[in-house]
C-alpha cells in the first residue's frame, strides 16, 4: 500500500474562536498551524481565509498573505485551495486560484446540509474547472454525495479534469452522505466508501479511472472514517474545519490530529507520505 497522505483542513468555513481557541483564524495563526502540522506528518493544508470579523472570505488578498507566510515557512508543503461555498459570493470562489496552489477543491454538484444548500450549478463548476486548468491546479474533487461521482466523469470526457484524480468523499455532514459502514442495507457488510468507488470504476466509467482518493469524516467520525480509508488504501483528512475534538469533551489542536493519525498509519505500518512522496502519488508536478 501506497504511504498515507495526511491532508489537513485547518479552518473551514464554521468553526470560531467561540467554539475552539485552537482554530486558525489570521493569516498568521493559519500559517503557524499549518506549520506544525507540517512537522506533525501532514503533507497538504486545505485553506479557507476569514476577514477581519472571523467570517469566510474569498478576497484574494488574504488568501495571498495566508500562501506567502506558509510558503516562506515551509515551502515544500503542498497547497490546496478551498473553492467551496460556504458564505461565499458563487462567482467570486475561484478568485485566489492566481495563487497557483498545487491542489484546489471542487466540489461537482450540489447538495443539502442541515440548514442550508450547498448550491454547484454546473456552470459555476465548469468555471471553476477551467480556471483550474488554466492555472495548472490538480482538482481535489470533493464528494457529498454520490451524484458528484458521475458528475466528475463527465467532466474527464469534456476534458475539463484530467486523470490521475483526486477524490475525497466527505461523510458525516447531516443533510449529505451519512458515515455509516458495514451497512445493514446490504446482505454483505460493505463499508459506504468503497461502494462507492466499486461503483465509480464499475458501472459509471466505461473504463478504469486512475484516481487516488481520500476520506474525512464530519464531526465524531473523523477518526473512524480516517481509519476505515487507512485500512483501505485511501488517504485521510483531518483537521478542524471537519472535526474540533480530539476526544469527547476534549478539545484537538489540528496538530494533535494530525499527530494522532500520523502515528496510527506508521505504527500499522503503512508509514506517512512526504510532501514529495504526495506530490508523486497525486501525479503533482514538483515545485521549484
Ligand atoms: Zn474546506
């Protein structure tokens, strides 16, 4: 099995400083936890940025002071730009994809959470696939819902996303595909991931997809549905953005997180990528 890519998702759109003193908030806290989390094991920081009140911003000027710090203070960790919608204005959440991260989040259809609709109509996501394309952005295609797998294929046959991809299926967010395996839905247990992907490489694709892909787990399910993609031959995402405890009533770091996954996959023995050994196994092309 490949070494695990340890992606960590720092600071989202939700969680404050109200619920969590550990979240990033700043353009320097965001790269000072993207930093230890760098020397925690993890070999990706996915980005949000907030303005001055805390709130999700896609103004590409605080994106660009986020990217400059963690490039000065570690410039072999690869970047992964969020896209995402969050209380974003839809035309403006391609706007800090000048920066050139190496990786960027798209998210190929739309969806329910508990209180509000994710909105991708297809334009915003042909947009948004393009601009990548344009800036030599791998796609991180980020799936809610199984909907979005078909939906990345027909973007591989308009030639909008380009293989090796990237998938990371998200589960646990209430309103889109709940963290459930060993499912009771079906005669034999079958963990909802790799349902999934057998029906991807199965019976959506006319034939085998070369892609990588990754799971985060909303919430409690963090650590479980990290370790059912460990087990499997995926990749893992941890981080605030998706989970603020570390243990019940015990609040995480994201460097305790990454720390804590970090030592699980090199203690079973699958040991944990290097930002070149990602880049490699992503099919990313190496920075100067
Ligand atoms: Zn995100």
């Amino acid at each position: 099995m490949q070494k695990l890519i340890i992606t960590c998702a720092l600071t989202g759109g939700v969680p404050t400083k109200e619920m969590t003193p550990y979240v990033p908030i700043t353009p320097k806290e965001i790269a000072e936890s993207a930093y230890a989390c760098y020397n925690a094991g993890a070999s990706v920081v996915h980005l949000h940025a907030r303005n001055k009140k805390g709130k999700p911003t896609s103004n590409p000027k605080v994106f660009e002071d986020i990217v400059t710090r963690i490039r000065a203070k570690c410039p072999e960790l690869i970047i992964n730009i969020s896209t995402g919608g969050r209380g974003r204005k839809q035309g403006e959440r391609g706007s800090a994809l000048y920066l050139k991260p190496e990786l960027a989040s798209l998210t190929t259809g739309s969806v329910n959470f508990s209180n509000s609709a994710y909105v991708n109509p297809p334009q915003i996501i042909d947009m948004l696939a393009k601009q990548m394309l344009e800036y030599d952005i791998k796609p991180e295609i980020e799936i809610f819902d199984a909907s979005m797998l078909p939906n990345a294929l027909d973007l591989v046959k308009r030639g909008l996303l380009k293989e090796p991809l990237y998938l990371n299926f998200i589960f646990g967010m209430k309103g889109a595909t709940p963290a459930v395996h060993e499912n009771p839905r079906f005669s034999a247990p079958q963990d909802e991931v790799l349902m999934e992907m057998k029906y991807f490489q199965r019976y959506y694709a006319d034939k085998p997809v070369n892609c990588q892909w990754a799971v985060s787990g909303i919430g409690k399910s963090q650590l479980e549905m990290n370790l059912l993609a460990m087990y499997n031959g995926g990749h893992v995402r941890v981080g605030l953005e998706d989970n603020i405890y570390f243990d019940k009533g015990v609040l995480a770091s994201n460097e305790m997180l990454v720390e804590r996954i970090a030592r699980l996959s090199r203690e079973w023995g699958r040991g944990v990528a290097s930002c070149d050994e990602a880049r490699e196994i992503l099919g990313l092309r190496h920075r100067a």
